[in-house]
C-alpha cells in the first residue's frame, strides 16, 4: 500500500535526486528508482544490492549473483502491470545507450538519473511495475 503522503515523499527523492551527480553504487538508476519505491510505498527492492558495488562492472556482477536482471529485480518485489497502464510513482524500465536502465514515472514523464542529476527523460518505457506494498 503507498503512504498517504506519497506523493510530497516522491517530490522530495526527486528533488533531492536532482541535485546528485551520477554515481555507481550510490546514486545510480537502479538505487533511484529503489530510493523513489521506499518513498512511495516503503519498500527496498535494492536492499540487498545497497554498499555492494562501486563500479558498472561491480554493480553488474552483484547483478548476476543476485537477481540476474534489473526487471528480475522489480518483479521480485511488485507486480508488473501495463506500459501504457503505468501511473504516477511507478517504476519502469527502458533501454538507453548503457542498455536496461531504471527510472520511475513523475507527472508523465520518465524520470531517471543522469551524469548531473536526476531529471526527465525523452524515453519509452518497456516494462513498469505498481510502486505498491
């Protein structure tokens, strides 16, 4: 179940992750959307991923000794539903250049992080999952 307030609790990860550079093992896609999931509904499907790696190569190792995938890990913890079904506080994944990538939905938008920050993204979504408990 989200929180009551889940929406002023996502505005606050979002606004807080658009302030923080891109960095692997601390702010990285998969801990945004992570970060923006315990915000909605308190949940951590990250958190046995969480001081685990520090690099893209870390991070895909303790990606292939856990779940195996970045959808394997969001369907461990939420129920997938529609693309186009996908609301606000959602998580989703999309390909970008460094292939699967984390973001989560925001005033119909995809939000994701970059090298500067967090922010909006000009990408379509593949596979979402309801952000509930």
């Amino acid at each position: 179940m989200r929180y009551p307030d889940w929406q002023k609790r996502l505005a606050q990860v979002l606004r807080a992750a658009s302030e923080r550079p891109f960095s692997w093992g601390e702010h990285d896609c998969c801990l945004f959307a992570a970060d923006c999931a315990l915000a909605v509904c308190g949940i951590d499907p990250l958190a046995d991923y969480r001081g685990q790696y520090n690099s893209a190569l870390s991070a895909r190792k303790a990606l292939l000794r856990g779940h195996g995938s970045i959808n394997a890990i969001f369907d461990a913890v939420f129920e997938r539903v529609p693309v186009k079904l996908a609301q606000r506080g959602d998580i989703v994944v999309f390909t970008a250049d460094q292939g699967p990538t984390a973001g989560v939905i925001w005033n119909g938008q995809i939000w994701s992080t970059a090298e500067h920050g967090a922010g909006p993204t000009n990408v379509i979504a593949e596979t979402a999952w309801g952000a509930h408990g």
